[in-house]
C-alpha cells in the first residue's frame, strides 16, 4: 500500500494556503508513489509538521523555520521512493 503524507499545520497562523501549495507540488511529484496527501488543522498554535504514516521527516518548531519545496521533495523522496530522480530539485 502506499503511504500517505500528513502536513500539520496552524489555521490561526495562516499557514493552509502555504500548506495547500506544498501538498499541490507533493502530489504533482509523486503521484506514482504516494496514496495522498492529507491537511491537518494543528491543535496546538505554532505547529507545522510533514510525516509519512507515522515517521515525521520534518518539523518546524524543531528546524526553526518552514522548509524549502526542493528540500521537502527530497525528504519526501528519501522515503518514499529513493530511486526517484527529482530533476532540478536534486540539482545544487
């Protein structure tokens, strides 16, 4: 079965429109490799969190800041399907 990706993130921050824009680009990348992509509203203000099934890849209050589309494409890939060639995203 394919694994789905959670973005977690706070309603009353603002952050649906920036988490909807990730999950468009996650699902246009790995639509082969993954069964979905679900928005969750936190509970808590000031969350911001990417996991697959159970396995969080990124954290905001951890790192100290959002991450970069390539970076998260990356994260993403490393589990999902390691042998994925991102094209430009895995460029330098």
């Amino acid at each position: 079965m394919k694994p789905t990706i959670t973005l977690e993130y706070c309603p009353k921050c603002g952050w649906l429109l920036r988490s909807a824009w990730m999950a468009q680009e996650l699902l246009t990348t790995f639509t082969d490799d993954v069964h979905g992509v679900l928005l969750h509203p936190a509970e808590f203000s000031g969350r911001f969190s990417v996991r697959i099934e159970d396995k969080v890849i990124f954290d905001r209050k951890v790192e100290g800041r959002f991450p970069e589309i390539k970076e998260l494409k990356q994260l993403v890939r490393d589990v999902v399907n390691p042998e994925k060639d991102l094209g430009h995203s895995d460029r330098k």
